[in-house]
C-alpha cells in the first residue's frame, strides 16, 4: 500500500511539473501576443493616421481642381467675350462709316 501511496505521489508531482511547464509556455505566448498586439494597435493609429491624413489631401485636391477648372472655364469665356466685343466694335465702325 506504502508503494501505491508513493506512486501516486509521484504521478502526481509529474503531472504538477507538466502543468507548469504548459503554464509558463502558456504565459510566455500570452506575453509575445500582447507586444504582437501593441505593435498591430500602433501600425493600425499609424495607417488611420494616415487614412485621414489623404483623404483630407484628396478633399484639398478636389477644391483645388473645382477652382482651377472654373478659373479656366472663365478664363476662356473670358477670352470668347473680348473676341465678341472686337468683333461688334468693327461692325459699329464698318456702320459709321
């Protein structure tokens, strides 16, 4: 009976040693997945960050383009309505004559 009592004991001590082995390398791994999860939590601010850093670019574009296009639309009307005016200025001096 004394045998059985020790063996047990000792079963039970290596499955003690076991568990705490599976508990550290356990431990272990939580710890590398939380520093891999910081990094993934700072990569993802970073490209949000950035994100709306473009999207505010891109909105400043848009505005840019809307003017310069309108810029240029009045710059040729513009120019279409100086060529009106000279045309109807000689048709007023072919009438004075």
């Amino acid at each position: 009976m004394m045998n059985t009592d020790f063996d047990q004991i000792e079963r039970l001590k290596k499955n003690i040693q076991t568990l705490e082995v599976f508990y550290q390398r356990l431990k272990q791994e939580n710890e590398t997945l939380r520093l891999e999860k910081k990094e993934v939590e700072k990569k993802t601010e970073l490209l949000e960050y950035e994100i709306s850093e473009l999207k505010q670019h891109y909105e400043t574009l848009k505005l840019a383009k809307t003017i310069t296009s309108s810029s240029k639309d009045a710059h040729e009307a513009k120019i279409k309505i100086n060529k009106m005016v000279r045309d109807i200025e000689m048709c007023i001096g072919l009438l004075n004559k």
